[in-house]
C-alpha cells in the first residue's frame, strides 16, 4: 500500500499498531466498530471454558490408532488359537494335516479374495507356519532327535509372524537337539531386536485387565498401522500337546496343570489352552538364555538372564501368563541351589491364578525333595 496514505495518517497507523502490539493484542478488545472488541470477549470466553485435559487431535488419533493395533493383535492371536483348539486333541499326523489344510484355504483365499481378505491372511498365515514347522520337529525328535529340512522351512516361513513369539518356537527347537550354537544366535537377535519401549506384550487366552500400553507403542501404531503388528506385538509362545518335544521339561509342566478338581472349575469353550504351554514371550527368552548360558557355563551371562527373568517377573504389567513366568523361575532357582526362594516362586504363582497351576505340583515336588 507504498503511496496510499499521507505522512500524518501513515504516522498516526504506526502509534496505533505500535500500541497494539505492545498491549499483545489486548487493544482490540477495546474496538467499538462492527462491535468487534465485545465479540471477541465472546468467543475468548468460550476458549477459557474448554477443559484443560481436553485431547489434542494427534494425541486422539495416537490413542485410536494402539487400540485399533490391540485388537487387531488380539483377534490374531484369538484366530489362531480357536483354530488350532479344533485340532489340538488329535494325533500330531493328523494336526499335521489339518494344518497344512488351513493354509491352503488361506492361500485360495489370498489369491481370490478381496484386499481386506489379502491382509487378514497374510497376518495369519505365519502364526500356522511356525506351529506346523513345530509339530514335524517334535515328531522328528521323538523319533531320532534331529530336526529335518522341512520342518525347518516351515518354521522359516513363520519367523515374522511378530517381534518374537515364532523365533522363540524356534529356538526352543534348537535348543531341545542341543544345538545350542544356533539357539545362542537367534535369542541373542530377538533380545536386540525386542523394541523395550515399543514392543507389547500381547495374550488372547483369556481377559485380563490391560494396563496402560506403551507410548511409543501407539506411536509405532500410528505410522506403520497393522504392519506394526510384525515390529511391535510380543505374542504369547504357544505349544499345544503334538509340540511336546520341542520345549524345555520346565514348560512341559504347563500341559498338566489341572488336577481332577481344577477341571470342575473350567470352561470347556475358553480354557483349553491350560492343556497347552503358553508363556509370554519375554519371560521365555530370559529363560531360554539363563538355560543355554548355564550350559556354556558362561555364569555373568547367565545370571545376566536370571536377573533379567526376574524384573521381567516384577515390572512388566501386562504379562497375560505371569504365574507361568514364575513357575519358570522358581525352576532356574532350584537349579542354582535356592529352595527358599523357589517355594516362594511357587506361592506367588499360585497367588496369581488360585487353579489350573503347575505350581502345585512343584511345591509338592520340591518339599518331596526337600523332606526325602
């Protein structure tokens, strides 16, 4: 506007702007033209009236975008679980079967159906791969202790069904034939590969009151929606009855947790996963560790693990098998000569889930030791 105003009104704008900007903004208030400074009064008391913790929109669409990648986890989990419930009970050929018939029905239906279809499968699929790969090693063991090509293919092809669950089923099946060179490498890349901060535990068997997940987690959420589900969920490691052969004999407890009177006090449509080793996935490559360093006779890194196993124990909120947890360590106490502390692993188990435990067992196990 160069040329638009005389010396006298081009002087007399600069003190009124000069005023207004040293008053910061508050001069406007004072306008009487068109009623301005009256209704800006209006609607700066109507700002003042909104609550102060009111949500931003990024902070909305955060908190959106984990609950959406919760459930979908769950219902991955839940999904897979309820398929392999239908099948568990059967000899591990004719899981085996089965098995390879369900991945077949997600092939047809990832290559003729919709895009939604395309990626429900593609999220699924690696879950079927790793626990199939597990049954065909569990047989091979049982029958000469080795692990053969295919049962290893399978198991490769499920390897990124999360941040660590199929990797851990597959170092435990390394670990079972000793070939604890292997087993060392692939725990070793979970742990550097387990997002502390990112990564959530994630349980389907049962409800359970989530606490408050992790920040980064909804970040990770936010920006990489369902493919997060490979980068930032920490599936429970599920072993059903045909993978026997492939766990430690610590977790094969798991399978025989129920006494005749804890089956009175189950529901047949929801638990049948007590019938199977379920652990959370930390907790399990902690243990898995302090067990293969014990064998190496490496003792820093082994108690490393054990020390780790134990705050795992104490600060992870969400672990959805802590009483299983716990079992697993008052083991790794026992074998490092504790029996105090062992039984106290056990009581604390068993104040987590009162039935349906393997803790039982092993504080008769253990004072039968103790008192014999």
């Amino acid at each position: 506007m160069a040329g638009q105003f005389s010396p006298e009104v081009k002087a007399l704008l600069l003190e009124r702007m000069f005023h207004l900007i040293q008053s910061d903004g508050q001069a406007l208030l004072g306008v009487q033209i068109d009623d301005l400074g009256r209704r800006l009064q209006i609607k700066l008391n109507r700002l003042y009236q909104i609550p102060e913790n009111i949500h931003s929109k990024k902070t909305n669409c955060l908190l959106i975008s984990g609950v959406l990648l919760l459930n979908i986890a769950n219902a991955i989990t839940r999904c897979s679980s309820s398929a392999l419930s239908e099948t568990s009970e059967n000899s591990p050929v004719t899981t085996v079967q089965n098995l390879l018939n369900v991945l077949e029905n997600y092939k047809r239906c990832y290559r003729e159906g919709s895009k939604l279809e395309q990626r429900a499968c593609s999220l699924l699929t690696p879950l079927f791969c790793s626990t199939l790969g597990t049954i065909i090693a569990s047989i091979n063991i049982q029958t000469n202790n080795t692990i053969t090509p295919e049962a290893l293919d399978w198991l490769s092809a499920g390897l990124n069904s999360d941040v660590a669950s199929s990797r851990l089923k597959l170092a435990s099946v390394f670990y079972r034939v000793r070939n604890l060179g292997n087993t060392e490498f692939i725990l070793r890349h979970i742990e550097g590969h387990y997002g502390f901060n990112t990564s959530e535990p994630i349980c389907g068997c049962y409800n359970f009151g989530k606490n408050q997940i992790r920040r980064m987690f909804v970040e990770v959420a936010y920006y990489e929606n369902e493919e997060a589900v490979r980068s930032a969920c920490a599936f429970c490691v599920k072993f059903i009855p045909a993978e026997i052969h492939c766990i430690p004999q610590e977790l094969q407890y798991e399978m025989f947790r129920s006494t005749q009177d804890d089956l009175l006090h189950r529901d047949e449509r929801k638990d049948f996963w007590m019938d199977w080793a379920v652990v959370d996935s930390l907790p399990y490559l902690y243990f898995l560790q302090y067990k293969t360093y014990r064998h190496f006779q490496r003792l820093d890194d082994q108690h490393q693990a054990l020390a780790n196993l134990v705050r795992t124990i104490e600060t992870e909120v969400n672990l959805g098998h802590r009483e299983t947890a716990l079992n697993l360590l008052g083991q790794c106490m026992e074998q490092e000569n504790k029996p105090n502390k062992a039984l106290l692993c056990y009581m604390m188990s068993l104040n987590v889930r009162k039935r349906n435990n393997a803790a039982r067992f092993h504080i008769c196990r253990l004072l039968a030791r103790l008192l014999g």
